[in-house]
C-alpha cells in the first residue's frame, strides 16, 4: 500500500511534562484508505494531528508527506495545510465568523482563492452538503451536528488530499451521526484519504477498512478490521472494547466461524444467521 503520509520514530513531549507525548511513532497512512486511528486518552491521537498539519514539530525522528520529509518554512508548511485538512473534535475551535457561509469563505480566502471562485466553491459546498437552509444563521444557533458539519465543509471546500478528523462522532444524535458519516464517505468515494481518531470501537469496525491503534505514544497494532480485532487479548490490555457485532459472531458456532468473515454491518450479521441450522 503506498503512504499517503509516514511518520518515522516522532518523539514529542510537551513543555512542562515528564514523559513524551509521542515516543518513537512510527506509522503510515495508506492512500485512497478509511482509516480509524483508535487508542485511549493520552495515547497519542490528537498530538499526532497536530504534527501532521505542521502545527507541532517532533523533537526527533521525521514527517514525510508522499516520500519527501516535511519542512518546517512558511511556504512549505502552507503547502502542507493545503494537501492536509483538520477537523478539531470542538467545532468552536475550528468556527470564528458570525455564519456558516461566512466560515467557509475564510479558509478560502486565506489560501488567495479570486473572489469569483470563493463564491462558486462556496456555494458548491453548501449545495453538496444540504447546508442552505442554515448557511446565513448565525453559528450559535446552530446544534452540535450542524456545527460539525460547518466545520467539515470549511475543510472539504479546500480540496484536501488528506483528511483528518478528531472524535468526529463524539456527543452526536444518532441522526447526526449518519449525517456526518455519509458526508465523509462522500469525500472519500471522490479520492479524498479520509482518517478519523475515535474512542468509538463500533464505529472503527464498520467505518474503516484499515485500522491503527495507539498506546503511549506508539503504534502498537495495524491493520484491518478483522485483523485487527482478532487480536481480542492485546485489544483488552490496551483499556479498549471489542465492537458488538464482532463479539456476536464469535458466538456463532465455530463450524460458521470458520467459513464466514467476520459481519461489519447488521444486514450482514443477519444473513449470517441465516445460515444457522433450524431447531
């Protein structure tokens, strides 16, 4: 699989503290993958974001972006900030003007975009996304879901080739979930790489088709969702839960097991019983 993005023995530790935050990351990103980056509090996932838009600077080790080591100058960091867009987990740190349309012309506008096209791609955007009924509100009226939203739009409406997204699902209603969700299946069937961090083991086994979990600082396991998730002891050391669906095939009879993928969606769990011998 070729990388999208590699991050080479990073060590970071943040002023004040005593151990590192990042302590000798190694990882890569495939392109043109769903990747869910998985790991409890403090292991690591939202400081590597933070290197990957150049935000932070590892104290050792290197940043590649498609094989070339990042520098950390204006213009290349610019660059960078292009290719690669962030989505913070608080919309409130990503959203400063009075109104979604106002919002997503300011990443445009930044980059030097003419003014004929911020409109068009803005509009765009906002057509795409199904946010013209709220695109000239003011933010705070706005609910959580519609601000996440706002906030992906701002980042899509810059053609990222990488996408990055911190606890994207964190505190939505189920419907706002499906919304965002659909929304990043969107950019990605359009060639966009997409990466999210989530707490949410159920999420990561039906979303992403590649899987990387962090643990201090390191990448401890990769791979896909059934790779990763077979490895049940090491995923319970690591503080972590096994998704329902697979916990409820590993009930299934050994014989179904054996013959049968693990189910990464209810229609295919329920198919599967299908299969089962009637009473």
């Amino acid at each position: 699989m070729a990388a999208i993005m590699e991050f080479d023995k990073l060590h970071y530790r943040y002023s004040g503290t005593d151990s590192d935050a990042l302590r000798g990351l190694s990882l890569r990103l495939p392109e043109g993958r769903k990747i869910a980056i998985c790991g409890a509090n403090g292991s690591g996932k939202s400081t590597m974001f933070l290197h990957a838009i150049g935000l932070h600077r590892p104290q050792s080790g290197q940043l590649s972006w498609r094989r070339e080591g990042l520098a950390y100058d204006g213009a290349s960091l610019r660059r960078l900030r292009r290719q690669v867009g962030l989505v913070f987990q608080d919309p409130e740190h990503q959203l400063i003007l009075n109104t979604p349309y106002e919002d997503i012309t300011y990443g445009l506008r930044n980059a030097d975009v003419p003014e004929p096209d911020i409109r068009l791609r803005t509009e765009q955007i906002i057509e795409t996304m199904g946010l013209s009924s709220i695109a000239r509100l003011p933010i705070h009226h706005l609910s959580l879901g519609q601000k996440k939203r706002v906030a992906l739009a701002g980042v899509l409406v810059l053609k990222p080739e990488l996408l990055l997204l911190d606890e994207p699902t964190a505190y939505l209603d189920r419907l706002s979930e499906r919304q965002l969700l659909a929304e990043l299946d969107r950019a990605h069937a359009e060639g966009v790489t997409v990466a999210m961090a989530t707490h949410d083991m159920n999420l990561a086994y039906s979303w992403a088709d590649w899987i990387l979990v962090l643990n201090g600082g390191e990448c401890v396991i990769e791979g896909t969702p059934a790779e990763v998730f077979a490895q049940e002891h090491r995923i319970d050391e690591l503080g972590l839960e096994l998704p329902m669906l697979y916990e409820l095939w590993r009930t299934l009879p050994q014989a179904l097991q054996e013959r049968s993928e693990p189910p990464r969606s209810l229609g295919a769990f329920k198919a599967l019983l299908g299969h089962l011998p009637q009473a």
